[in-house]
C-alpha cells in the first residue's frame, strides 16, 4: 500500500558477495575470500569491560545502534568461543596477566580492539598501577580513541574488524612477521 502513494520502503542490507564467477544458477569464488567474507560477518566478542567505555559498548549493544547487523549479536564470555577480544577501560597492572590469559585462551584467528584512551594508553591515570596501554602485554589490531568513545567510533572500530577478517590471507598467521610478533609479546 505504500508504494502506491509514492512512499518506497527500505530495501534490507545484502552483504556483497565476493569476487567470482557466476552463471544461470551457479557462483564460484576462492575459498580464502568465502571464508573472509564468513569471519567478518559472524565475529563472537568477547567484551573485557573494567569501567565507563563498558557502558558505552552497552548503549552501542542496544537497538539504537545495532551490533547485531554486523553479524555480532551473540557476545561470548568464554575466551575459548571468541574470535574478537574487546578490551575497555582501565586495566590495572594486576589484571594484565588476566588479559594476557584471555587471550592466550582464545583460538585462532583472533583480533583485538582496545577501546578508550585508558585501554590504548592509560588514560588521565598516570600513576604506577594502571597499565599505559595494553599492547604491552598483548598484540592490539584496532585502537579507538577516546574518553569514552562515541558509539559511532565503535562501530568504525568494528568495521576495520571486519576488513582484517575479510581480507586476510588465510596463511598470514603462520607468516614469518606474525610469528615475529608472538615472539616479542613472548607468546608460544
């Protein structure tokens, strides 16, 4: 009934397929870009909220914002079920080790978003408990500035997420700089 007053109803958002070969009735593709496009659009987080920017990832949860249309709407709060570390707030030189067993603990491949200035770099607190940013202790993929951050920044940081597990090689994490990496966080 409404598109016959002239008023056009959204069209729902279809992931693009990847580059490939199709025909009357079928679709080839690589398997490396099916399997990118299948990880950016089903990340599992796992949320490791000390403070604020925990309550900024809950409002960009809600329905204002949606997580759930980028393929996120299952948080995990196992390590071992999650592809997507999200780390936001304060952690306290204390809770490092706790951090580091995270993610020690989730399987491969995973990704880190460091969320707020206090996960990127300690923040407003300068002193000797509070760690100055996480990628002291484990390796950080995407940084979202911050104090805390708007939901709109969140979502940014989640659609670079996304680019990493779309675009990389299925062979990056036994390449040697990736290994290099593991070695200077001293990761086995």
């Amino acid at each position: 009934m409404s598109e016959q007053r002239g008023i056009e109803r959204p069209r729902p958002t279809i992931v693009k397929a990847p580059e490939g070969h199709s025909g009357e009735g079928f679709f080839a593709t690589r398997v490396d870009q099916a399997i990118g496009l299948a990880r950016a659009n089903s990340l599992w987080p796992l949320p490791f909220a000390t403070s604020c920017c925990g309550i900024e990832f809950m409002s960009t949860m809600s329905s204002h914002y949606d997580l759930s249309r980028f393929g996120m709407e299952r948080l995990s709060f196992s390590p071992r079920q999650s592809d997507l570390l999200m780390v936001m707030g304060t952690i306290a030189k204390k809770m490092a080790p706790v951090l580091r067993d995270v993610y020690m603990q989730m399987a491969e491949p995973k990704w880190v978003l460091s969320m707020g200035a206090c996960a990127c770099t300690g923040g407003i607190f300068d002193s000797y408990s509070v760690l100055q940013g996480i990628d002291r202790v484990i390796p950080v993929d995407v940084y979202i500035p911050g104090c805390p951050p708007r939901p709109e920044q969140v979502i940014d940081g989640i659609l670079r997420i996304q680019e990493l597990a779309r675009n990389e090689s299925l062979r990056r994490r036994y390449s040697k700089e990736y290994q290099d990496l593991l070695t200077k966080y001293a990761i086995d």
